[in-house]
C-alpha cells in the first residue's frame, strides 16, 4: 500500500494551468525526487502537500488520511527551504532543540534527541555557534536537522542545496541521502539538477509544464527515456 497517494491533482493560478492530472504513489521510506525545469510546477506540487495552496481539484492522503481541509500544522509534514530561514539569534542546540520544545517534550529526552540528531549532522562542536558564524552548508544542516527532529511523515525539500557551490552541494548530497537511510524518513526532493536526482534518489518523476512525463527508478529514465523531453532533459549536464 502507497504511503502517499496523490490522485487527479490540478492546480490554476486564475486562468493559468499550472498543474495538470498529477498523479503520484509513494511507499514508506522511499527518497523521491521531483525534476523539471523552472516554472515546470514542482514547488506547486510542495506547497499544497504542505497544505500552504490549495489544488483546484485531486486527493492526497498521507498515511492513509486525507488531507482535504487539513491545516499546515496538523499534516505532519515537513519542510525544507533553499533558503535556511534559522532563528538567527538562537544557537545552533536551540534552533535545532525550537520544534521539541514546542511539543513540550521533557527536558532529558530534549537533550538527548538534540545532541543525537547534531552528531546525525556532525555539527556537535558547533551546538553553541550562531548561524552567521556557520558556513553555508552547515546552516542548511541546520535547517536539517530542525526539519527532521520532530519526525514528520514526509519531509519536502524545495532545491535546498541550490544556493551552494558545487562541491559542498555534492557532500551535501551524501549527507541528506545518508540521513534520509539513518532515519528511514519518507522525502521529496525538487531540483532541477538532472545529476543530483541521478545521485540521490529511489524514484525520480519527470516533469514538464505542469505534467509528469515519466517516473521510474535513474537507470530506467536514463536507460530507457520515453519522451524525446525526457531524453534532452537527463542527457542534459548543467
Ligand atoms: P517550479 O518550482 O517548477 O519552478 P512553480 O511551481 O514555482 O514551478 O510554478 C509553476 C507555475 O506556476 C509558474 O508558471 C509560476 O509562474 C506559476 N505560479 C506559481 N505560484 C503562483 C502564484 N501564487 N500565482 C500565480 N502563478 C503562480
Ligand atoms: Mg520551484
């Protein structure tokens, strides 16, 4: 049984179809990746999973419960953003520490999940560092590990590593894959970097205006491509 179903999923902005019959099945676990280009309707696709814009028609269960009408807050699903929005007066431990208290969990099993989870990002030695004081790709760690300590059903991560240089993007990658099998978390990832969903993913949908041109495992949309956009787009190095 799909752990996420998204059936007959359309969106208009006024007269404009941005989405366009979005189908999707999602097992438990598995790390997905959206690829397309600019404007294709990926972001789209994330924010009304998010329950932060509503499809103008479709179903999204998650978990077996449908989400029609369900607050951001009560969908248990996470979010992670290319820019890391960190509370830049909080220390590294609190920003990480914010979605626990909120949940008003004890003060032992707090700190114990917090120091867990920092040393999951190996950033132990940076818990009383402020964000400016952390590199780019230790910020969006961060952002990570805030995301990911209150254990959401999904995690969706809009081009997180987009804004970095190239080869702090690839470590990244390793990085957000490694946690991703650690915690065994159900993710969706947008890019629109061919390589990176080559590199990270179980499953990659392709997209194109509004609509999924293919979906399958990267060898088998690298191997066998069934559109002509399909094959430009993959056999396309940025
Ligand atoms: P992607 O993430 O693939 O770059 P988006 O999902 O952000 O694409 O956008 C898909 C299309 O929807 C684009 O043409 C964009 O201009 C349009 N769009 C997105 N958000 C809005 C909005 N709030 N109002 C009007 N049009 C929008
Ligand atoms: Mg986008």
């Amino acid at each position: 049984m799909s752990y996420i179903t998204i059936k007959g999923l359309h969106k208009k902005f006024g007269e404009t179809t941005v989405l366009t019959e979005i189908d999707m099945q999602i097992n438990k676990g598995e790390f997905i990746t959206l690829l397309g280009p600019s404007g294709c309707g990926k972001s789209t696709i994330l924010r009304i999973l998010a329950g932060l814009t509503e499809s103008s028609a479709g179903t999204i269960q998650i978990d077996g419960k449908n989400m029609l009408g369900v607050e951001p807050k009560e969908r248990q699903v996470g979010m992670v953003f290319q820019s890391y929005a960190l509370f830049p007066n909080m220390t590294v431990y609190e920003n990480v520490a914010f979605g626990l208290r909120m949940q008003k969990v004890a003060p032992a099993e707090l700190d114990e999940r917090v120091q867990e989870m920092l040393a999951i990002v190996r950033l132990t030695e940076k818990a009383n560092f402020y964000p400016k004081e952390l590199s780019g790709g230790q910020q969006q760690r961060v952002a990570l590990a805030r995301a990911v300590i209150v254990r959401p059903k999904v995690l969706l991560l809009d081009e997180p590593l987009s804004a970095l240089d190239a080869q702090i993007r690839k470590k990244l990658q390793v990085d957000l894959r490694n946690i991703q099998q650690q915690l065994g978390m159900t993710m969706i990832l947008v890019t629109h970097d061919q390589e990176e969903a080559m590199a990270i993913s179980d499953r990659i949908f392709v997209m194109n205006n509004g609509m999924i041109e293919q979906s399958g495992a990267p060898t088998e949309i690298y191997t066998s491509p069934k559109s002509e956009f399909v094959a430009n787009f993959i056999g396309h190095y940025n």
